[in-house]
C-alpha cells in the first residue's frame, strides 16, 4: 500500500501558480466611506490626545513641512 494522503471528493482542486480569480462584488453595495470633518469637537479631542505641538497638529492633517525628514549632508 502506498503512504499517500487521499482528498475527500468535496474539496476543491489545489492549484498552483495560477491567476486568482477577480471577486466578484454585488452591484448593491454602498460605499460606507463618509467624508470626515477634520475640524469637528470629536477630531480635535483625538488631535488633542495624539499632537505634542503645533507642528505634529499639521502633520496629523496632511499639512507637514516639504522634506522634513531629510538630513543636511555634511
């Protein structure tokens, strides 16, 4: 006898290698992305907690400074 493992006749066929298959989605589906007031009490309360300074603040919004995060070369 050999030491095989045989596969219920239920499962699916492994394949390998290959293009996944596009989900498809329904046609009904509503987007739940709303658009989010940056400057409402609830978003300043979180930017209050996570902002040390002014500067943190605009970058929290999408406002930093054009390449901050460079270093000088000496």
């Amino acid at each position: 006898m050999s030491t095989r493992k045989l596969r219920s006749h239920s499962s699916r066929p492994i394949r390998k290698n290959g293009p996944k298959p596009p989900k498809k989605r329904s046609s009904n589906v509503k987007s739940t992305k709303t658009d989010a007031d940056i400057l409402s009490p609830t978003a300043m309360e979180n930017l209050y907690y996570i902002a040390h300074n002014a500067a943190d603040c605009l970058k929290f919004r999408g406002f930093g400074w054009p390449r901050s995060n460079k270093k000088k070369k000496k």
